[in-house]
C-alpha cells in the first residue's frame, strides 16, 4: 500500500476523532446531546480536512472510505473484548453510559442526571465523575449511541495505535536514514509497550494519552530537522489536534504538553537567533509557531475542554478541580506501595525500575533484583493494567540500561555523523530528568511511558550506525537483534493476557445469554458488590438483558455471579428458578413448553406420594417408584406425553419435537449410570444422580431450566447457572 496512502488515513483517524470531540463540545454549548450525525459530521470534517492535505477529491475519498473501514474493524475487535478493570467499569464506563443516553455535562451534574434516569449510578459519588476531562468518554458515549455496545467505545486505543504506527513509519522512512524494515521495527515498538498493550482493550486512557504525545513529539522532531519538508504543514495540524485530544484525556497531559512544547521552542529560538540573529524573519516564524501553540491550547480548554476547565472554573472557581486546590484528590501518591511513602520522587523511579514487577499496595519492603533477570512471579503483575511496580517490563531495566549505554556511545563521540540530533537529544533528557525528580507518579509506569522513546532513540542510532558502518555490520546487528529480541520478550505477558481475553469472549457470551433467560422467567436483582463497578451493569443492557432490579444482595449468600473478573452477582427473588421445590418446579410447566426427563443412577427410593402424583397428573404413568436403579426417560410435548419408558437396562430416544432436535439417554447405576439430554447439539443435562429434567420454551425456542432432584437422597434440586 502507498505510504502516503496510509500517512493520511492516520491522520483521518485522528481527525475524526478530534472532530468528534469538537463537535460534541459545541453542541454541548447549545444545550444539545450525543447523537448519531455527530459521527456523520465528523466524517464530513475529516474528509475536508484531508483533502485540504492532499487538494485530490478522489484520493480523500479513498482515504475516507478506507479509513472507516479502518474505524469499524477497530470498534468491532474492541467489542470482542470485555473490559474488566476497575477504572474502566466505574467512571469510564459510567460517564460513557450517562453521555450516550443523553447527559449534557455543561447543564446538569454527573450525579443529578443518573439520579433521574440511572438512580443505581448515583451511588458512585467520585468527584472525578464530573470534573475529569472527557475526550475519550466522548467518543465512547458517540460510539456506543452508534452501536449499542458500551464495548465498542473503548476503540480509541486501537484506532489510535495504528494511526500511530503509520505516521512514525512515513515519518522515519522520510529520513532516508533507515531501512524499511528498520523503521518499522522501531515504528512498532514506539507506539507497543506493555502498559499500551495492556490497556488495548480496556477504558484506560494512559495508552491513548502517550500516543498523543508521541504524536506531538514526531511532529516536533520533523519540524526541527525538516523545516521546509513537505509534511511541514501536517505537522503544525498533527501538533494542534494533538495538543487538543490529550488536554481532554487527562489533566497531567498539561504538565507533559507544556515539557515536550517548551523544550522544542526553546531550542528552535536558540537555534534561531544562532543562525539568522533576533530579526523580523525570526520574529514571524516563532509568531506563527507561537499562535498555533497558543490556539491549541485556548481551543483545547475552552471549547473541547468546556466539559471539564469550564465547568470546573464556573462551579468550584478552579479549572483543574481534583488535580490541585484544596479539593484535590491524590489518587496517584496514595496508591503507590507503601514502601515508596518514605521516599523522593528519584528514589521511587529507581526503586521502581529495578525492583521486581508487583502490583501490590501493600509492598513493605524493596525487592532489588538483578536487570535481565526475572522469576515466575512476576509474570502475573507484569500483566496488569496499572501495575505499580517496574510496570514497563519484566526486562525493561536492562534494556534502558543497554539503551542509555548506546546512547552514551553515539552522543560522546566526536564525528559529526549525529550532530543534528545531539542538542536537543541533551535537552530532552536534562528535562525529562527534572520532571523524574520533580513530579510525582512517575515511579508507576502507566504515567511514564516516554521513558521507551529512550530505547527507541538507541535503536535508531545503532540502526544508522549499522547502514553507514559497512565494516561493522555484523556487530552493529547483533546489538540490534538483542534490543529488538528484549523488547519483545518483555511484552509477552501483555501478549498472553489480550489472548486469554478475547478467548474468554465465547464464553461470556454464553454466559449472558443464558442470564438473558433467567431475568425473563424469574424477579432477579443484581448488584456490583461492593466496589461501584456499575458499568457491568451496561454490558447487560447491550445483550438485551433489562428486566432486572439494580440493588444491594448478600454477594455471600447469593444464587449466583456473572464474569470471572469483577463480577456481577445475581439473587433470583421470584419464579421457576427460585424454587429448591420439584413439585413447585413442575408447577410452570403448560401446554406451550416441552419437559424431558432422564434418570442417571438410581431415582426411586425418595420420591415422595406428592411428586408421583404431580408426574403423574402430567399425563405419564411415572411407574418409577420401587424400581431401584432403574432407567427412565420421559419426553412430554404441552399436553401429550411423547415418549415414557422404564427398563431395567440403558435406553435412548432421538426425535425431531417441533423446531428442535433431541437426543436422550439414560442408564441406572449397573447399565452406564449416566443422563444425557441433547437439544440442537447442546448438553443440558446435569449427569447427576436423580431425575435430569430440562424444560424448553417452544415459544421463545430456549431452555427455561435445567435440574436435577435426587430422588434418591432428599429430593433436593440442583440446576445450572451461568
């Protein structure tokens, strides 16, 4: 495919999803809520955008086209994946839910409008709900009132990752300094890492947010290198949008805008005064830099940040409200181990680096270890969503070891080969270096993700050096091989786990639909438990799962739980499936269902007078009793009994009963001991001792239920929850 082709789609990528943002703010401003032709404007916007690039019509409509292609593929693998986190199932997911169904940040609060619509979600009483930016929960709220799946919304991260990977390709490609393959190389372990990589699929936005600075920071650089290239007015687009989108990501994203801006200013003023002296020519060009800097950021706080900066400053007099003031909450100090509490902000970074990987809060004591070594468990923490210790790897303290040994090399050197690149190389790494000491968090990972450009910027230098140094290739590539080979190896845990994931997929699946049958014959409750994870609780709305009660249930003493992380836990109050009766559980059976009976093992010595009646008043001669360890199956269709027989030896029964396909068996203790009951190819027999009943809705084509009694023992009802 044509680079070009690819760098533009990038960029219509990130363009819709700036347009959304800014669309919806206006709107916002108007009194106005999410719905479907945001999306549609934005596409018109984008493509306008695009074509002002590329001044071809058809071109960017190919590009457009291509690109929504692109966009759906993203949102549809985002919704194979079931976010499980707790950030992403309390704010993210409840501001997505509130913006979808038609909350107006600017007009009502978080908690007055769920109050009236959503009175479950009014019980998350974080501040944060209302005055945290929503640039990602905005385009997850326009995705989802687009879909219907509160899933799809989470596709920022993917969307974002392939546009990033093909700006930082074209752009690295243009330096004619790499090969193809080398820039691909470092393209793809620029935009993955292990943080990235394990927040793909969930609402974690710290992934997005270092592709938006990774985004300023390559436009930066091409701006610096190649002023008078030709992407140099994309650039200045890409800074802008990007300034825009991460201002509305999160609040810190100020903080690392501000750094990697100011540094980049700074040396081209130096740079310039150098060269041409403090004239008019200089004057102009620093204007110009200096008013789309400055319109980034008014735009990004004032307009798409209306639902945050505004907001906040109008309602608390404080624009970043939970991030400094008397107000602020420290989410990031707090939750760092307890170890680190002692300690400067340097001494975390360094104790976090080479530390062994752990997640836990509760870490009294450092656990040093030796770089490029590892133990087994560590494998479980470097999976994690936020890890909080040496979260950038298993390996990553000895490749940023081997990284800065290489960068060390190339920049003490005297040959002008680097020249360029060495000043602001310094500058960066001076700055980033006071920020480490300066501001707080950067010991967790998830908040300091450009600690891998370090490594990236390495591999480049050896990259280059190996294209010009033809008498040391084989040196040069073995140390290439070994970066590029550690760099993999240390995101495999984050490989394994999206696996496990989308894996899991079916299953939850499964699981849904057969709650979806439970919450339709029964009252069921449901509640999050204990931690305000009520984003769960969307997952069922999107599979058709409504008639349901929200509320507190003993989550130690109930019927049963949904999702094997954060789990939603369910009560059945009332109907078929809250009885432990089986004369009750036959009581709903009627002319519109089907009943399939078979005996496994032994069924006769505890049935009592009233179930032999009840069978019986069924229509079946239900001679079972005194026949110990006998087979027994029975198949009745509404009013008519299908099929019944008892036999001292294994029996079956295969039929075609209305729309549906069954298949029987069963055998007492001495001739198989064994209950199958197959319908359409699908086991929902219990196989335990007793009486295997199923009954099947010929209405609604499901199974309703699924028991066994033991009529052996006490009669007691076993069934199959999800």
């Amino acid at each position: 495919m044509n680079k070009e082709i690819c760098l533009f789609e990038s960029v219509f990528l990130i363009s819709m999803m700036f347009f959304v943002l800014l669309i919806t703010s206006i709107m916002f401003l108007f009194g106005l809520k999410i719905s479907y032709w945001i999306f549609l404007l934005a596409i018109l916007c984008s493509f306008g955008a695009i074509y002002c690039f590329i001044k071809s019509i058809k071109q960017a409509t190919i590009i457009t086209i291509t690109g929504l292609f692109v966009i759906f593929a993203c949102v549809a693998l985002s919704g194979h994946f079931y976010d499980w986190t707790w950030d992403g199932n309390t704010y993210h997911k409840g501001m997505v839910a509130m913006l979808k169904d038609g909350w107006n940040p600017l007009t009502e609060t978080f908690y007055t409008y769920s109050q009236n619509n959503f009175s479950f979600m009014s019980k998350a009483t974080y501040t944060w709900y209302d005055a945290y930016p929503k640039g990602c929960e905005i385009w997850g709220g326009v995705l989802y009132n687009l879909t219907n799946n509160i899933e799809n919304g989470k596709s920022f991260n993917v969307m974002m990752l392939f546009a990033l990977f093909w700006i930082c390709y074209v752009f690295l490609d243009e330096t004619k300094l790499l090969h193809r393959w080398q820039s691909v190389c470092c393209s793809i372990f620029l935009v993955i890492n292990p943080s990235v990589l394990a927040q793909l699929f969930t609402y974690y936005t710290d992934g997005i947010l270092y592709q938006m600075l990774l985004l300023c920071f390559v436009s930066l650089l091409y701006l610096t290198f190649y002023n008078r290239g030709k992407y140099v007015n994309l650039c200045w687009f890409l800074v802008f949008v990007s300034i825009n989108i991460g201002f509305n990501i999160k609040f810190s994203a100020i903080i690392f805008f501000a750094i990697l801006c100011l540094s980049f200013a700074g040396y081209w003023l130096v740079l310039k005064i150098k060269n041409d002296g403090f004239n008019k020519k200089t004057f102009l060009y620093f204007k110009n830099a200096f008013l789309i800097m400055t319109g980034s950021v008014l735009l990004g706080t004032l307009i798409t940040g209306s639902t945050s900066y505004v907001i906040n400053t109008i309602r608390y007099a404080n624009p970043l409200y939970t991030m400094i003031g008397a107000d602020s909450t420290e989410m990031i100090t707090s939750q760092l181990p307890i170890v680190f509490s002692d300690m400067s902000n340097i001494e975390r970074f360094v104790a976090s680096l080479f530390s062994f990987t752990s997640n836990s809060k509760k870490l009294e004591a450092l656990q040093w270890k030796m770089p490029l070594f590892f133990s087994n468990g560590e494998f479980g923490p470097a999976q994690g969503n936020d890890t909080r210790t040496a979260g950038w790897g298993m390996f990553f303290s000895g490749i940023l070891l081997i990284s800065l040994v290489v960068l060390a090399i190339y920049l003490l050197k005297k040959e002008n080969k680097f020249i360029k690149a060495k000043p602001i190389t310094v500058i960066l790494f001076v700055i980033y270096a006071l920020a480490i000491c300066s501001v707080p968090g950067l010991s967790w990972a998830r908040y300091n993700l450009v600690l891998f450009w370090i490594v990236i910027a390495a591999l480049i230098y050896i990259f280059i050096n190996y294209n010009q140094q033809k008498n040391e290739n084989s040196v040069m590539l073995f140390c290439s091989g070994i970066l590029v080979a550690l760099l993999f190896i240390n995101m495999v845990p984050c490989f394994s786990l999206n696996y496990y994931k989308f894996k899991e997929y079916d299953n939850i699946q499964a699981q849904l639909a057969r709650f979806k049958i439970i919450t339709e014959y029964n009252d069921v409750v449901v509640s999050v438990g204990n931690y305000d994870m009520y984003g769960r609780i969307f997952n069922l709305y999107d599979n058709g799962i409504n008639t349901f009660l929200v509320d507190d249930i003993d989550i130690t003493n109930c019927n049963g739980q949904l999702f094997n992380a954060q789990p939603v836990y369910y009560d059945i109050n009332n109907g078929i499936m809250s009885t432990d009766d089986l004369t009750d559980f036959l009581s709903y059976y009627d002319e519109n269902k089907i009943l399939l009976i078979a005996v496994k093992d032994e069924a006769s010595e505890a049935l009592t007078s009233d179930i032999v009646q009840k069978m019986q008043s069924l229509g079946l001669k239900f001679e079972l009793p005194n026949h110990y360890r006998w087979s027994y199956l029975a198949v009745l269709d509404g009013n008519k009994v299908i099929y019944e027989n008892l036999a001292d030896e294994q029996m079956s029964y295969n039929d075609k009963i209305g729309n549906i396909t069954v298949s029987m068996l069963s055998a007492g203790y001495e001739t198989g001991n064994a209950a199958s009951i197959i319908i359409d190819d699908e086991e929902f027999a219990f196989n335990e001792r007793g009486l295997n009943i199923v009954m099947y809705d010929k209405v609604n084509d499901n199974v309703i239920d699924s028991i066994c009694a033991d009529t052996y023992a006490d009669n007691k009802l076993t069934r199959m929850l999800p």
